[in-house]
C-alpha cells in the first residue's frame, strides 16, 4: 500500500505540498495538484484513516469514549510508589 511519501516522491513535491494537496488544505498551485494527484492515481494511493487517528491522537469512531478517558485521567490523584517521601499526592492535570 503507497504511503504519502510514495505520492510525493513520484510527484516530484515535499510530502506535505502532496498533503495539502490531496486535503485542498493551504496554498497549493494548480500545477502541483495536478501532479500529485496523477500520482495518486498511478498509485492508486488511499488515505490510511488508522494511521491518521494515531497521528492527530483523536479517534473518529468514539469521541465521547476520548472525552470520558481524559475528564477520568484528569482528575486522578496519584501518590509516590512505595511511601516515597517529598512527592506527596500529585494531581495530574497539574503535571
């Protein structure tokens, strides 16, 4: 499976002129659109969702789970491992 490097590369363009190509995001010349997107379909590129979510760190598939996991994790208090002493309780969204 072509990545977005392959297209750029192919393309003759940075990786994120081929992204912003593709997502019609930012100053992109037509010339260059064109180009990427020839080399799109040669490819036969397909963005990887997956590796999308990973990248942004969100999930577009549940975000009402993202949303309960951070106020959770948020409001956690966390105490030293093994009675350490002078870390005393942490709350983590001050971290």
């Amino acid at each position: 499976m072509p990545s977005i490097k392959d297209v750029a590369k192919l393309a003759g363009v940075s990786p994120m002129t081929a992204s912003r190509a593709i997502n019609e995001s930012g100053q992109v010349s037509m010339k260059m659109k064109l180009r990427v997107m020839r080399a799109v379909k040669q490819l036969g590129y397909r963005p990887n969702f997956n590796a999308r979510s990973l990248r942004v760190q969100k999930s577009p598939r549940s975000p009402s789970m993202w949303k309960s996991l951070r106020t959770t994790t948020a409001t956690t208090s966390w105490s030293a491992p093994h009675g350490r002493t002078g870390a005393g309780k942490r709350n983590i969204s001050k971290l």
